[in-house]
C-alpha cells in the first residue's frame, strides 16, 4: 500500500478544508470497506486520507422519517438503516436492497454516503496488470474480448462495460432520490439519477461531484408507490455475492391498474439504471403477465451483450417480470 | 520460527509467541484509559514516518499502547503488535470473515478497517469472550458441543460474528442464521453444525 497521510475530520467544514488543502490526492474516507480493499490492491493510491468518522454523531449520522419522505445521513451505516422499522415498513425496497447486500460485518461498518459511490468489483479494474480505461484511461479494456460474464449489457460504451455494483443505489434512482452535497463552492442537491455519469470515453469519471465535494445526506421522498416496493436480487449463490441481475421494484395499483411504477435494474448496467420505457408502458394498464413481459422487453430494448453475458439479458427480464408479478402480491 | 522466545515479554498476563514479529512496536499493559474520540489526536500524519505512530487501542478491555506505521490494518495490529493471535487473516480483502471482531459491540471485519480509526473505540476478540474465571463463552461451548468446525482456522471469525448474531436478534430460525452468517466463509463445510451450534447458544441466551 501507497504511504499516505491521515486527518481526522472535526466537522464537515473542517473536512471540506483539509481535502482542499491537499488538492489532488486526497480522499474522504468513511467505512473504507471498498477504499481499504483498492488500497491494498494499489487500484486507489491516495495521498491523503481525510477522516469523517468524527462527523456521524454531530452532523450526518441519522435517520430522519418525517411525512414528506426520508433524510438519511451519509454517515449511517448500512445495517442501521436496513433494520430501521419505519424504513421496512414503508420503503421495503431500500432496507431489503441494503439486507441483500455484503455481510453484516460489512454493513456494520460501510456507510450509506461511501455505498453509493464504490467503484466496480470489474476483475479487470481490480487487478493492475490489466489495461483499464477507467483505472487507468487510454489503456484500453481488458473486458471486451476477455471473461465478460459478469459484465453491464445497458449503459457500456466504447471504452468501458464494467457493472454498477451497487444494490441500495437501484432503490434511491427507482424513488426518486436526491443527494445533498457541500463543497468549497457551498451546498447543493441534486437528483440521485444524476450522480453517476455513464462510462461513454471517459470511464475514469464515474459521478458528477466536484474535487473536494462530500456527499452529507440522501433523501427519499415519499409517496403512495413506496409501501409496495421490493427488491429481487439474483445472483451465484445465495448470500454475500453481487448481483448478475437485480430489479428496484415500487408499484402504486388501483385494484388491478397501475397508477405508478418504478423500475430500476443492478448488476446489468454501468451505473445506477432507471427502466423508464418499461414504466411508461406499464402506467394506466392492468398489470397481468403479458404486461409485465411487454415492460421487461422494452427495458432491454438497447441491451448489448459480449461473448458470456447474453444470459444477462433474458435474466434481466425474467427478474423484472417477477419482481413486478411480487410486489402486485405483497400486502400493504 | 514460531518457537522462538520473545526477549522482551513486556505483557503482565504472559507474553505472545508472535510478539517479536512486532520489531520495536511495544504492546504493555497500561490502566484502562477512557477515551473518547476527541481526546484523539487529529492531526495529518505521513506515513511511513521516522517514528512509527504512537497509538492506543483498547482491546479486551486493556488499553494497548502500540507503535505502527499509519497503514496497518486493524487485524495487523491486533496480531502482530498486540500479540493477540486468536484472530484470523484469511483473504485479508474482506471476502472469508475469518477476520471477525467486534467495535463497541458490532461486529466488523478487522481486514477492512486501518488500526487508526480504531483508536477512541472498544474491540473485543476471541480472546476476550471467555469470562474472568476462564468459563468459555456459551458461543464457544455451543461451538465444541455440536463439532462446529474441522479445521479451526475460521472459527473465531465464526465465533465473533454468532455472538453478534443473537444479540443483533438476527438468528430466529436456520433460514435467518444461514442468511446473517453468511459473511463468514468456511472451507471445511461445517455451515449445518455452525447454524446448530448458533442455535444453541441462542437457546440458551434466552433461558438465562
């Protein structure tokens, strides 16, 4: 592991501040479940490491549940927020998104700010010898012509088609999430689904946030759709394993009909996917089987697949045709 | 090289056997401090430095005053330079849980965590279930009971997370178990004596 220096942030000002002094090289660190890791493998080599630990009991640390939605700090961790009883009860999608993901240890220590923004667990990205585009840009992408079973068949590129791993992020872009985010140019929010920038030529740029900005809080607003909202994740095996193919699933149903659906699909994309085609197909309809077919097809209607991972494209529908066909079943 | 003595066994409870690994790092009993993390130190701190970087943690409730450099893992510190072995690096990635212990109560993986932003905090390991008289814990006894492992080497791991298993409330049935244990990998296959054995002591939590 590269040397680097070490700051424990005292507040968000305070770490905002000592990321700007350093300039290039300094890193926010929170849980360090995902940067540790890439530390140890020298994928990520920073040279300053800015703490914000500190900063969970005075400034980001909570969970807020008021009429108008929820207000998670980026501080929480994993586990706190998948085991909040007001989060299982009315956003089943985000607490079963986080329940499904990693291990408990993981979850007991990752938090929600660090899980929205890991890096991919692309073979190719993770292991130094290979040319990455995004590890290392213009050195070309070891996972076009090489084992790509695992890799995004929605959102590639010419230079990059390493997957979005993520699980919780499927649930913010399929409610409709904000991210709040202070910096040295002050605070803003913005759309969760405009947080991931798509790999396109340069796959090294993986959000929109600006050097040395920190995102402090995610919001979820409410809405009658939340309560009858799932998460069907599937995978290699059945615990602890990324997704081949996820669906964020949040269904507003007149009887049969459907007054509002949200669709969004992991381990099949780049960054955090939304399926708007297949919502807008849906709304107005009665949600049978045929329908939740037409909505999977036209959710894959751009895919583009490589030498192994075709598979993902019919798994992929046949998961959001049974997401949708569980979450008009659930009891809400 | 396991055998060798260390020359200076500066532990009051007995001295490890991996203790020289530590070089110049210094694991000595001290009283218990309390700390907090704003009595820690905040300050940038470059590594590696021409002095190793004086900590403390608080393993097992003793307080550790150790020398390393800024790098080291907290599962490195626990063993090379607290000189306490019981646990577990197995893929060092965060991928097996062999390396399991708890921070003030949870349960995380040591691998994954630099021993810096450990200071302020309370850690417990294998070697801190066990009460003062030397009972083990009913984890551990639940584990001997239904032959929990073949091998050995990811039963503290298994061990540190079962515990924290129950008291979470996460192992109400195999199906539960399987699922909040699954974070703790064993080569060996002993995965239906494990969830026997977790079944067990939470059998026995709740008659006590």
């Amino acid at each position: 592991m590269k040397s680097f220096s070490f700051y424990r942030a005292q507040n968000s000002a305070d770490a905002i501040s000592a990321a700007a002094s350093q300039r290039a090289g300094a890193q926010f660190i929170a849980g360090g479940t995902n940067m540790l890791d890439y530390m140890k493998l020298n994928v990520l080599q920073p040279d300053h490491l800015v703490d914000l630990n500190g900063l969970a009991k005075s400034e980001h640390g909570t969970i807020e549940v008021t009429d108008g939605g929820l207000r998670l700090g980026a501080l929480v961790r994993m586990a706190e927020a998948q085991d909040h009883s007001l989060i299982k009860r009315d956003y089943p999608v985000i607490a079963e998104s986080l329940m499904l993901a990693a291990s408990q240890q993981i979850r007991n220590m990752a938090s929600l700010g660090g899980n929205i923004l890991q890096k991919t667990r692309c073979e190719y990205y993770r292991e130094t010898s290979w040319p990455c585009n995004k590890r290392n840009p213009g050195s070309g992408c070891a996972a076009f012509d090489g084992v790509n079973r695992e890799h995004a068949v929605l959102g590639g590129g010419s230079a990059c088609i390493a997957t979005y791993h993520g699980d919780f992020a499927q649930a913010l872009i399929a409610l409709d999430a904000t991210v709040e985010i202070v910096g040295p140019g002050g605070r803003r929010i913005i759309p969760f689904s405009k947080l991931h920038r798509l790999p396109r030529d340069t796959p090294n740029i993986e959000t929109t946030l600006e050097p040395g900005e920190l995102v402090t809080f995610i919001g979820v607003p409410a809405g009658r759709h939340t309560r009858r909202s799932r998460y069907l994740k599937i995978r290699d095996r059945q615990s602890y394993q990324f997704a081949l193919a996820s669906v964020a699933v949040a269904l507003d149903l007149d009887g049969d009909t459907v007054r509002d659906v949200r669709v969004a699909l992991g381990g099949l994309a780049t960054i955090p996917w939304r399926a708007r085609d297949a919502e807008e197909i849906l709304r107005g309809k009665i949600l049978d089987e045929a329908a939740a077919h037409r909505a999977a097809d036209l959710a894959f209607a751009g895919a583009e697949s490589r030498e192994h991972n075709a598979f993902k494209i019919p798994l992929g529908k046949a998961t959001v045709v049974r997401a949708l066909r569980e979450a008009k079943e659930m009891k809400v | 090289m396991e055998k060798t003595p260390p020359t200076d066994p500066v532990q009051e409870d007995g001295w490890s056997r991996r203790l020289f690994m530590a070089g110049s790092a210094v694991a000595a009993s001290m009283p218990l401090i309390p700390l907090r993390n704003a009595a820690v130190s905040a300050q940038l701190r470059p590594t590696p430095s021409d002095q190793p970087e004086a900590i403390v943690l608080h393993i097992n409730k003793k307080a550790y005053r150790l020398a390393i450099d800024t790098r080291t893992t907290l599962l490195d510190a626990i063993r090379d330079h607290a000189g306490l072995t019981g646990t577990k690096k197995g893929c060092d990635h965060g991928q097996c849980g062999a390396c399991t212990v708890h921070i003030d109560g949870k349960r995380v993986l040591s691998c994954l965590m630099l021993a810096v932003m450990a200071e302020g905090h309370d850690v417990t390991t294998i070697e801190g279930l066990a009460g003062p008289d030397g009972n083990l814990h009913p984890v551990q006894q639940a584990f001997i009971d239904n032959d929990a492992f073949q091998c050995g080497y990811c039963t503290p791991g298994q061990i540190m997370s079962a515990v924290a298993c129950i008291v979470e409330g996460h192992a109400m049935d195999d199906d539960e178990i399987r699922e909040f244990m699954s974070g703790n990998l064993c080569r060996c296959a002993a995965y239906p004596n494990i969830v026997a054995a977790v079944k067990q002591a939470k059998a026995k939590a709740e008659k006590a």
